[in-house]
C-alpha cells in the first residue's frame, strides 16, 4: 500500500471508456490522476472528473512533462492502438528518467491487443526493447469470468479471485423467505448451514455499500457475496431465491466466431471436458483453426458457414447443445446469433461485448451471461497499479462503491498472530477469504469465521469503500 502521507500519481494515456473508467476508480481511491488524450472530444467528456486533462498525443515528450512525469508513479498506456501504447511506455520511462535524475521509479503498464505483443511481455523481452513492465490482455479474464457465470443463469457478475475464490453478485427475490425483511444477524440463524458471506448491498436510489449484522435484506436488493468453489453457486441461488439448474459434467458447447476470442473460448472449454462445435463465416479463419493442434482435438467440430444460417444450425443439432457462445468482432451480430441460437432451443448463451453499455440490455433480452471486456481490462489495471497488493483487485460492477482488495499478513500488519475477532476491523470493511498457503506451495481458500487466527504469510481478502483504503493502511500499519 502507498506510504503514509504519500499521494500516488497515474498518469494515463487514452480517454476511452477504459482510461476514463480507471481515472474514475483512482480518483475514489484519492489518487492524484492525469488524463492525455488527443481526441478533443474525449478530453472535453472528461473534464468533469475532478481530474488533470490534457489535450495532446502520448507520444509526444512534451505531453509528458505538462503532466507532472517527474513525480508519477506509474504511466497507463490504454489507448486504441497497441504500437501507440507500447511506443508512449518507452517515451515514458525516459522523459521520467530525465526529469528525474535517474533517481525516480516509474511503472509502465501497458494493453495490447495483438498476443504476438503478450508473447513479447512474458518472453521478457517487451521490458528490454519497450520499457513496458506489465501488460494488460483481458481476453483470457473474460473468458474465465464468462464460464463461470454461465454455470448458472441468475448470477449478474461472477469475478474470479484466485485459489478457487469467487465474488458472485445476484437479485434478492421475494421467495428468498429465510432472508428478505430480515436482518443478517437474524438470517444467519435460520439458513440452514449458515448465511453466505455477503460483502457488498445495493438497493435502488441508495449506494453500494458493505452491510453490517444489523441491514436488513430486501426483496430486488442487489447483493454481493464471497464464496469458495463453483459447487457453492446453487445454494447460493437457493438462499436468495433463484430456481438452480444442475450443469452438465459434460456440456456441449457452439462457438461462434473462430478468431482469437472464439479460438481461445474453444480451448478453455474443452479443457474443462466439453465437445465444442465452432461456426466461422470466413473459409480462410475455419482452415486456420481446423489446421491447428486445437483443430486436430478430438471432441472439437469446425464447420465454415453463416451463424445466421437457420439450416445449418439445424444440421448441427443446435437444439441439442447445452451453451451457445458468440465471440464476433461485432457485438450486434455476436448478440443476433446467440438470440437465433436461444430461439432453436439453447437454454444458456454467453457474450463476450466490446460495449459496456449493452451488457445490462442483452441480460433482459434474456441471454444467460455476458463479460463486458473493458471492465475485465480495468479490474486488471487496477491489480496490476496496486501490485503491492498480493492478488487481484475488483472494483464490484453491480454494487458500486465497494472494491475488495487483498492484505498481506506480514511483520508490519498489526493482527498478525491474532483471531479475526481481535483483530479490530472497522465495521466499514469485511473479510472475504483467508487465503493460505499449503505444504505444496500452493494458496488455498478458507472462509473466515471470528476465531479463525491470521497467521504471517496469509493474505486477506477485503472489501471497503476505495476511500478507505489508506485508512485501512494508517488503522494496521505499525
């Protein structure tokens, strides 16, 4: 976490909807934000933001001295290009390098698009010839948090938080009768097996915020909840009122789309044991895919032909599969074929959209589960600024104003050897998960209960209002 008294400054480069939704989430955290772009447009849209703005082009040295380089931290390259990206990382690292003496650390993070540039980043060599020290692809996130949400067909969010850790967000329902009108303190005594761990309330015209034994719970309240394991979902949906459906140990799976994203999706699914079918419009994309090692699977089909093709989804049985997917360049003919797809009897359909902005309105069209690409490559970011912090951080999408973030237990947190109970966590934060790791060297999830001790070398799990986070910092720091 920052130092204390010490105010971390971002500069990002690019004011689309990833650079300003980054601006936005730092400036709840305090963070000191600049903001370059050089569209006139994007610069005006976000002046509102109590942010830096300027107008001009990131890969212009004297852009970066007009925002302060010198007493930056950390540059975020998030424009549309990835050659504009990684070129504004270098300029970066040297105009701070100059402004600075030599005497400064400035971290560069920086999204790409093309894998032959995240190739780059983990060969180690994009950090030698670019001075990028984190790169951002989303794609393989979306398609985590996709799978997961499509194993149930009430959850609005599912967020993965490693070692088999998740952060599920879900309606409250009038038939939810162990728990509406009801306090949690109330509630945890009459659900049998206990009340999962809910991090995070919101209910319409209120904010979102982290609920304490005595909130009551509501009938269309939008809660957020901590589990381990995707075994826990259905009794979540039970508690609160959702009818669960079993998935198949086996599903049968059509991909739309078999350029990178429909590529990468058939991979993820058939090493989670499903026989994928993938549909591709472009002869010369299918070949590509059906010529490959991931072509040459077993339990994988490529068929060239028109998703929108009512004929050849019949020939392929589509009223048979279990999941229809869409990874389309486009998101309006990504939406038309899981719609089609969901007319000729597919139960459950997933999206992955380029625009945030649809993803609520294709849930009440009635397709099961869609990841919003661009709040996956923000959440990322955010990790990635906060990489003191051992393990992911999440800004929660449908209860807003909370995050969760993971604590390191070490020498200088002050409950180190102590309960949870004795710990003196403030009521404006709540533990998720403890994670731990085993004789394997591998971290492990445990739910938290008050007696539970924080041992040296655990790390915590923790939701709480982003301007809280240096409380938190200042309340444990010793």
């Amino acid at each position: 976490m920052a130092r204390r008294g010490f105010v971390m400054r971002v500069i990002i480069g690019g004011a689309g909807r990833v650079g300003t939704g980054l601006a936005s989430a730092l400036r709840s955290e305090d963070k000191d934000v600049v903001l370059v772009d050089n569209n006139a447009r994007a610069v005006k849209n976000s002046q509102g933001m109590d942010i830096l703005v300027i107008h001009g082009d990131v890969t212009q040295r004297q852009k970066f001295i007009e925002a302060g380089i010198e007493t930056a931290q950390v540059y975020v390259a998030a424009t549309n290009s990835d050659e504009r990206n990684i070129l504004s990382c270098a300029l970066a690292k040297h105009v701070h390098q100059e402004q600075t003496n030599g005497k400064g650390e400035l971290m560069t993070i920086c999204r790409v698009r093309d894998p032959m540039f995240l190739d780059e980043h983990k060969s180690g060599k994009l950090a030698k010839w670019a001075g990028v020290d984190h790169v951002v692809h989303p794609v393989d996130g979306a398609i985590e948090r996709l799978m997961s949400g499509l194993r149930s067909s009430s959850l609005t969010e599912v967020i993965p938080f490693e070692a088999d850790a998740y952060i599920v967000e879900l309606d409250v329902t009038a038939d939810a009768g162990g728990v509406v009108h009801r306090t949690l303190r109330e509630s945890g005594s009459r659900v049998e097996g206990g009340l999962p761990l809910i991090v995070g309330l919101k209910r319409d015209g209120e904010p979102g915020r982290v609920p304490i034994a005595d909130d009551q719970i509501l009938p269309k309240d939008r809660v957020a909840i901590a589990t381990a394991g995707e075994a826990s979902f259905n009794r979540i949906l039970r508690i609160f009122g959702h009818e669960q459906i079993d998935f198949p140990s086996r599903p049968r799976v059509v991909v739309f789309g078999a350029g990178l994203i429909g590529t990468r999706l058939a991979k993820a699914w058939l090493d989670s044991n499903a026989i994928v079918t993938v549909v591709e419009s472009e002869l010369e994309t299918a070949n590509l895919l059906a010529g490959s090692d991931l072509g040459n699977h077993k339990n994988i089909e490529i068929i060239h032909g028109d998703h929108l093709d009512k004929d050849l989804l019949s020939e392929i049985e589509i009223s048979s599969q279990d999941l229809a997917i869409s990874a389309l360049d486009n998101d309006h003919e990504s939406i038309a074929a899981v719609l089609l797809a969901s007319d000729m009897g597919v139960e459950r359909t997933g999206l992955i959209l380029y625009d945030a902005d649809l993803v609520n309105v294709v849930r009440r069209m009635g397709i099961t589960f869609s990841v919003d690409r661009k709040r996956v490559a923000i959440d990322t970011i955010l990790a990635r600024i906060h990489s003191e912090l051992p393990g992911p951080y999440a800004v929660l999408s449908s209860v807003p104003d909370v995050i969760g973030i993971c604590l390191p237990i070490n020498t200088e947190v002050k409950f180190a050897g102590k309960t949870i109970a004795d710990a003196g966590l403030p009521e404006w934060c709540k533990v998720a998960f403890i994670q731990r790791k085993n004789i394997h060297e591998e971290w492990e999830t445990m739910r938290p209960s008050s007696s539970k001790t924080l041992l040296e070398g655990d790390r915590l799990t923790i939701f709480l209002p982003p301007d809280r986070v240096n409380d938190l910092e200042k309340k444990f720091k010793v």
